[in-house]
C-alpha cells in the first residue's frame, strides 16, 4: 500500500491516515450526533498527532518496516517500552498511545475506502493508564501574583495579559484580537468571535478549530478595556505583538519576578474561568453550596460513577444550578456543555 519510495513511503501514509481524520473545524457533537467516530479537531492536535507518528516510522524503519499496513501489536507494544526505557513520563506516553490510535483510526478508514481489511494492531486496553497522569492542578495566579508579572512586562506584553484575564483568552487568541472582537452590550463589554471569515471579529484563525465564542468582560477589567480600544480603528489588533514573543516575554517576566511555581499563559484564563465562576454562585446566592457540589461531582467522576451519585432529592435544585454556572462559565471559555473532565481542571 506504500506509494512513495522507501525512505518516505511511512511519513506518507502517516499523512495520508492522519488527514482521513482531520475534522478541523467541525465539533465532537455533530459527528457524533451523525454516527461518525471522532478525530482530530484542531492544527494543534494534528501537529502533535504528525509528530508523535513520524517519531514512530522513524523508529519502525530501523527495524526494516517499510508499511503500515504490516504493522502487528508487538510493534506498538516495544515502541511504548522503548519511549519508557528512555524515561518519558506517563503523561507524554499517554499522549503518544493516544496519537497512535488516531493513526490506526485514519489507516481504518483508508482501508475501508480501498475495500482491504482493516490492520489490527493497537491492543484492545492502553498499556499506560490515563489514572496515572499528573492529576489537574489549580494554575490561576492571585492577585498579588498577578501583579507581579505585570510589574516585569513591557507596556505592549501588558495588553495581551489583561485580554487574556478580562475575557478567558488563550494567549494566541489574545496575540489576535482586534479592536472588532470587543463589542458593547447593554453597557457592557464582550469578546466576540463570529463564524464568519471575511468578518473583522472573525474566530476563524483565532480560536480553537475556529470556532465561534462569546465571553463576557470581567468587570474589574472594563475601564482598562475601554481605554486600550480608544481612538483605534476596527481593524487594528489589539497588542503588536505576536503570540511567539509574547510567551517569550511571560517567561522572561516570571523569572525576573522570581516566581518558581509560574504556570504558564494558561494560568491566566484559568484565573479568569474561577473568578467568574465564584462570581456566579454569589450572584445566586450559593457561594459555598456550590464549592461543597462541585467537591462532590468531581469526587464521583474520579471514582467512575455517574456525577449525581448520593445527590439527594433536596440537593437537586442546589446540583442543576451549579450545572447551569459551570456550562456557562465553560461557553464563556469555549468549551462545551456537561465537561466535568474541564471542569475539574478549571474550576476545581
């Protein structure tokens, strides 16, 4: 089945397997709302999943294979052994045992296109349990933090920093955003990214898979805002600098401040997806019932079982309550409804 010649026939059909799978742009829901398996849903992942493949081929073709279509379980077993004789952690060999079954998933759905049996070789269980990643973290920053890092940031890297507080960003979102994304509503200011390609405030190239969000301002935030989109045209992006520099200019920052637990642009929306949160279990009035649930679904999902387990009758309108405010803060965030997975990253 190779159709390259033999020093490039496997990166080839890691492409070619690979790019079967690429959903890019279309969500998890509607495919599987159409009987479709999942795949790859963004360059991000594609790249990684290219990367983690082409290091396999590499390390297939020292041991004379010249096809996928040949490959056996003993193949993907020795591989993971070897990535773990050479000290990766449980968390990159998830990622490449992940990244591995999107490859048989994409060579599948080759073989099915050319009426060939499908290739059996991924064992039916991983051979590294998911229960063994580094468990989520809290990576928000405090206040006093925060302002530390602003402290070591050029005036320019400051914008990108406080987009990312005020409205969840994720750094690249922030490196892209246009005085277009922000809009008034009500007397109040949202990020907004629209379907729409040829918009100004368009998501495309700038969220993740492209996808269309709106995510409100945090209210301390406001007039910072309004100042940095004064007297600017619509078209004109927000911060001059770009997403590359702009990592480079946090790191520099954090170890200029000293701060040895930094973790990352990231921490920034997870800041953002907390704060708000909180803020929308005051609103209603359940500030602490609602720390005490979440405590209590995430213990579940840890345990395997359904997230309500030992919810009573009268803890039901306390636990759809705080559904309602993690679905909403994960819209605000981009993500989709009922991820108690994010939820325990984000909001934990």
């Amino acid at each position: 089945m190779a159709k390259r010649g033999k020093g490039n026939a496997l990166k080839y059909q890691v492409t070619v397997a690979l790019k079967k799978i690429d959903y890019h742009g279309v969500s998890k829901k509607y495919l599987r709302d159409h009987g479709k398996k999942t795949g790859i849903h963004s360059t991000t992942q594609m790249k990684h999943a290219l990367s983690d493949c082409q290091n396999f081929v590499k390390w297939l073709k020292d041991r004379d294979i010249r096809d996928l279509y040949q490959l056996k379980r003993v193949h993907y077993r020795d591989y993971i052994s070897y990535l773990k004789e050479k000290g990766l952690s449980n968390g990159h060999l998830i990622n490449v045992e992940t990244n591995l079954r999107l490859l048989a998933k994409g060579m599948a759905k080759v073989s099915a296109e050319k009426r060939m049996r499908e290739r059996d070789w991924i064992p039916k269980q991983r051979l590294i349990s998911t229960d063994s990643r580094e468990k989520p973290r809290d990576r928000s920053y405090t206040s006093q933090k925060v302002q530390l890092l602003r402290n070591h940031l050029s005036d320019i890297a400051r914008i990108a920093m406080d987009l990312q507080l005020a409205f969840g960003l994720r750094l690249r979102e922030a490196a892209f955003t246009s005085v277009a994304h922000i809009e008034e509503r009500n007397n109040m200011l949202f990020w907004v990214a629209v379907k729409d390609k040829e918009s100004l405030n368009t998501a495309h190239g700038v969220t993740k898979a492209g996808r269309p969000r709106v995510a409100p301002c945090r209210p301390e935030y406001e007039s910072r805002i309004r100042q940095l989109i004064q007297h600017k045209s619509k078209s004109d992006y927000m911060c001059p600098i770009k997403y590359n520099s702009l990592k480079s200019a946090y790191l520099r920052a954090a170890k200029k401040a000293g701060i040895n637990d930094y973790t990352g642009s990231h921490g920034f929306r997870h800041t953002y997806a907390r704060d708000s949160l909180m803020d929308l279990f005051k609103s209603k009035g359940i500030e602490y019932e609602g720390k005490w649930m979440i405590h209590q679904m995430l213990d579940n999902h840890s345990k395997g079982m359904r997230k309500d387990y030992g919810v009573s009758q009268n803890e039901r309108e306390l636990y759809k309550t705080v559904n309602e405010c993690i679905d909403t803060v994960h819209a605000w965030l981009g993500h989709g409804r009922g991820r108690i997975d994010l939820c325990e990253v984000y909001m934990k």
